[in-house]
C-alpha cells in the first residue's frame, strides 16, 4: 500500500453546516489509523462510480488532527455531480473510497511558537482554514489566529455557531470578522412588504473581500509576534487580490500560502499551452511499473496515461491539488495552469500532469519521485 491507494471508508455521521453544505465525518478502522494521520489543512481525495462513472475529487479536511477525527466540509454546486452526490446520498454506514491525506497548504504547529496566523477565506475556502484555526488554538497557546471571512449572507456562513464558541472559548487568542456581499433583506409582511427592498439588519462588514477590506483588517490588527504567517482560500480573483496586498505591503512570498478552489471546468475554459507538441510519447513511471503512450492532439500526459487505463494518481484535474504530481526525468514540459506547486518545485522539474503537454518528441515523467 502507498498513499495514492484507495481504502473504504464508512460514513461515521452527516452534519448539515448550511443549507447547501454538509460535514462528513469518517470512522477510520485501527489497521489504517496510520494511514489517516494528517496536517492540518490537508485534503482528501475521495472516489465514487455515479452512473456507471469512476469520479474522483479533492475536498479539504475541516477537522483538526488534535481531534482524532477525520471529516471534509463539502459545499453542493450547482449541477456539480459530486457535491450532490455527497448532500443526496451518503448516509451514517455509507462506504466511501478515500484516499490518505495529502496537500501542501499545512500549518505545522509547535506548542513554543508565538506567531499571528492570518486567515483570508471567502465561500467553502473556510473549509481548511478552520482546521488550521483550530489546531494553532489549542497547541500554540501563545499563537494569535486572526481570520476575516467572506459569505454571500447570513445563512451561507459556514461554521457559524462553531466560530463564536471558539472566539468566546480563546478570548485574546482568536479574532473573527465576517463580510457579507449579499446581506439577508428583511421584509415587512402585507401588501406593501411585497413592492419593497427590505431592511438590512446585518451590522457587519457589507462586500467581498478585497484591497480596501484587506488593508483596513491588515492595519487593525498589526502583527505583533516573532512571526506572521499568511493563508488564503478561495476563488483565485480573491487570491490574487490578497496575495497582491500582501507583497505590496512588504510580506514575504515564502510566508504566503495559498488554496484556490477552482473546477475542471473552469480550467478547461482557460487558455491551452500552444507550445505543445501534438503527437509525442510520454514514457512514465507509476505504481511500480513504466508505461508508454502516445498522445493525441490536445492530450494532456494524464489523459493520455488515462486512456490507455493507466491508473496514475490524481484528483481534482483542475491543477488546483498536487495529487497528479510527477517529475519531468526526459524532455520538455509546458503546464496550462499550476496552482499546487510552488516554484523552487517547478525549477526542480515538478509538473501536474493533468496540466502538462510535452514540447519535445518524447517525454519522460516519473510519479514515484
């Protein structure tokens, strides 16, 4: 077994966060326990065959490893076929194939430490966020976890309840601000209730986060530890904006990490590399043996790996997770995207395969390294 296999898992319990997002929590047998164990903000890859499709996607833990629990925080899309698969189907009992942890977007906490973490998220981007505010809370006590998070109203808050109790339970140690860009209007009953915008009674923050919002939270809440640390997760136009800031305002890249939340299909709208040589064989090494294909026009390597029922590891086909990572041993590579890898990686001959096209005639990719 590596930790690109997958291992059944039952469904331990479904809790409903908001009415289009449910946390699943997994019940881990002890023979896998080592498998399961996990940083936080990492992500699982789970697997399922809806309508005679085999459909694989990544979705971020939001438990904390302090729990000794495991559950992803999944919001429904709209005419997304796993999110409602998740919402609709699963049940306490229902097995699941999920594959070990994996991800880059990690706190790694040490009970001496006395830094201020920085937490930017919009929409589900809250989702490893919150198990990064709850592991530094509990086991760096000196730590200070300052979190602004964006909704679209009040209802669509993720985790609501759950951060008030810890704002009161971490007085000092956690501060909270939530913006709304679409505030629940309150309207008055009868005739002429219909004909009107209603009141706004949200006294918060009103917009998506973006430059002013960010300076304003920035300049209130100066950093005042041995270090300042930067996670951000979301949309990437709300990446962009706070990464942007962020290094105008002096920040180190090395101390800004970021998870962006993006689709198959958004990527595919994006762009394609047109270096890209039609036509070229890829030679790859994966679970232990070495495969050759060659690539039809347009062909990304993991497509074609998939074609010929390869079975290399990957997830989310959006170049938004690591999962699919292999390094270039031979050739040329060109990427449409890279989300997941950082650029020492890159220099270092790293691709996402489900992005990659060669631009040599032949291509050698090793996913074991």
């Amino acid at each position: 077994m590596n930790d690109t296999d997958f291992f059944t898992l039952p469904v331990k319990e479904i809790v409903t966060e908001t009415p289009d997002t449910v946390t699943v929590k997994f019940t881990v047998p002890s023979e896998h326990a080592d498998n399961f164990e996990y940083t936080a903000g990492q992500y699982l890859t789970l697997r399922f065959v809806i309508d005679g499709q085999d459909v694989r996607r990544a979705y971020s833990m939001s438990s904390s490893p302090l729990d000794n629990e495991l559950a992803v925080t999944v919001k429904r899309v709209k005419g997304g076929l796993v999110s409602n698969h998740i919402a609709d189907e699963l049940e306490p009992g229902s097995p699941v194939s999920v594959m070990p942890p994996q991800g880059r977007f990690v706190a790694k906490t040490d009970g001496g430490n006395r830094h201020d973490y920085y937490l930017f998220g919009a929409g589900s981007g809250i989702t490893p966020l919150m198990s990064i505010l709850r592991t530094v809370l509990e086991d760096e006590p000196k730590s200070h976890v300052y979190l602004l998070y964006g909704s679209r109203d009040e209802n669509s808050i993720i985790f609501k309840r759950q951060l008030v109790e810890l704002e009161e339970r971490y007085t000092g140690q956690l501060t909270v601000r939530h913006t709304l860009s679409q505030p629940v209007r309150q309207k008055k009953g009868g005739i002429s209730g219909f004909f009107t915008r209603g009141k706004v009674n949200w006294t918060g923050d009103k917009g998506r986060i973006d430059e002013s919002k960010l300076y304003d939270f920035l300049d209130q809440h100066p950093s005042t530890a041995e270090r300042a640390l930067y996670y951000v997760c979301g949309p990437g136009s709300m990446i962009d904006a706070t990464e942007a800031v962020l290094l105008g305002r002096g920040v180190a890249k090395d101390n800004i990490h970021t998870e962006r939340f993006v689709s198959a299909h958004d990527v595919k709208q994006a762009p394609k590399s047109s270096d890209a040589l039609e036509g070229a064989t890829v030679k790859a090494k994966v679970g232990g043996k070495e495969v050759s294909v060659q690539l039809k026009p347009g062909q990304s390597i993991l497509d074609g790996l998939l074609e010929a029922k390869v079975d290399p590891p990957y997830s989310c086909l959006a170049g938004a997770c690591s999962t699919c990572a292999a390094k270039v041993i031979k050739g040329g590579v060109k990427m449409d995207v890279c989300y997941a890898l950082d650029d020492d990686e890159v220099a270092e001959g790293m691709v996402l395969t489900c992005q990659s096209h060669p631009t040599t005639p032949e291509v050698e990719v090793d996913f074991e390294l």
